[in-house]
C-alpha cells in the first residue's frame, strides 16, 4: 500500500504527462483539493474513491494536518492517488505531506508535474530567461503564512533581480510589491499577473510595481522583470529586445 503524489501541472488536462495520466486512469483512491481539478479527477475510474480536502467556496474542508492524517489512514490500506497543483514539491505543501507519511511508515512515490511557476509564464508568452534581459530565476511562495520557517527576504530578492515569480500571492501582492521597491527594483518595474494559466478561462493582466495590475480570480502566478512586458505569443508583438551581438 501507497501514496503516489502527481503533480497535474498548471491545470489543463492535456499539460499531464504520461505517468501522472496512468496513475490517474488506474486509481483505486483519488485525493485533491480544487474544484477547478475536476476535470482532471474525472479521468479516474468510475469506482475510484474520491475525497475532496482542500477549498470549496472559500473555505477549507481539511486542515493540513488533518489531510496528513487521512492520507495515512488510507495510505496503509489502499493504494492513494494524491493530486497536487503544478509539481508536488513546488509550492503545494506535498513535502509536508511525504514527510508525514514516511513518519508513519507509508510508502510514498512522487510523479512530478509542470509547476505553475514555470507552466503560467510559457502559457502567457512570457520567457522567464532570455540572455538580453534575465538569466536568473527566483521563485518565492508569497503566501503571508505564519508556518514559513523564514519568511521570504524580499529586498534581498529584490537585489538579485533578473526574474522573479510569485506563487500563492494573490492576498500579499501589494505588500509584496513595496518591499521589492524599497529593496531597491524601480517602481517601473513590469509586473504580469497570470490567473488559471493554460486553461479556457486564463486571464493576463499586465502592469508595474507602483501601478500593479488588477486582481484577478485565482489561481494567480505573478511574473515580476523586464520580461514580464513580452508577450511572445501575441499576434501583434513587436520585438523591442536590442541584442548584444545583433
């Protein structure tokens, strides 16, 4: 018996790869917790076992620690099928709930997946490096959550530049964006905000640090840089890049 965590990627279906759709089509339990996988969960077999533990209208049907738990009681009985957003180990708590499980003495597998930090940018046209304007990456879970054992060091992030991407940042984005300012970044900064990447419904707003865009419905990715401006995709662009070597 087993917990097998897949990572489902941004959110459309056809973003899963191979092992994850297999797990998925072969489930005896299912494990999720959006609304917004349904569709992915619909791809289990009609005699999977389905238990929803995460957000339904706002409010969380599980705590963690009581997922942990069920994921252990089943885990020692059944083989379980836990679907996490984006990749397991990225911003979605499934360490935490590996780590849970091998205290208890369940088997755990990891099936990764496309994290959103990567999949929302490409799904925007967005390249989070290109030599002539990023060629470092900083992915940051910006979700105010008092368990953080360090909290995110936003003007030293601020320091290293290049591209930063904001997971779970929805509720923090303006605090987020003043302490990214005063670490020294220009409040002209381009900021894009990716809400249900890869998905019928996606939605890219674009603004800056100091005039951010417009909420929007989660999930939400943030890309903040130079690079959050480019939208490669976009049937009118213009490529403004000056090249070194051009």
């Amino acid at each position: 018996m087993s917990v097998r965590l897949i990572g489902v990627g941004p959110g459309d279906p056809d973003l899963l790869t191979q092992a994850a759709l297999e797990a998925i089509r072969g489930a005896e339990v299912v494990v999720y917790d959006r609304p917004s996988m349904d569709p992915i969960v619909a791809l289990a077999p009609p005699t999977a076992e389905i238990h929803c533990v995460g957000l339904r209208r706002k409010q969380r049907a599980l705590s963690q620690d009581q997922v942990n738990d069920l994921l252990v009681e089943l885990g020692r009985e059944r083989d379980v099928v836990r679907l996490k957003s984006g990749d397991p180990f990225v911003a979605s708590r499934g360490g935490e709930e590996a780590r849970a499980l091998r205290a208890a003495g369940v088997a755990v597998s990891v099936v990764p997946g496309v994290t959103s930090a990567v999949g929302a940018p490409a799904a925007a046209g967005i390249p989070l490096m290109i030599r002539q304007l990023s060629v470092t990456v900083t992915i940051v879970d910006g979700n105010a959550d008092p368990e953080h054992a360090v909290p995110p060091p936003w003007e030293a992030i601020a320091r290293v530049g290049g591209t930063i991407v904001v997971l779970t940042g929805r509720g923090s984005i303006r605090r987020i964006a003043r302490r990214l300012v005063a670490g020294g970044l220009s409040p002209k900064t381009p900021v894009a905000a990716i809400s249900a990447a890869s998905r019928d419904r996606q939605q890219v707003l674009r603004g800056t640090l100091e005039e951010l865009p417009a909420l929007l419905p989660p999930p939400v990715t943030f890309v903040i840089g130079e690079v959050a401006a480019l939208d490669l995709t976009a049937d009118d662009y213009e490529d403004v890049v000056t090249y070194a070597h051009s």
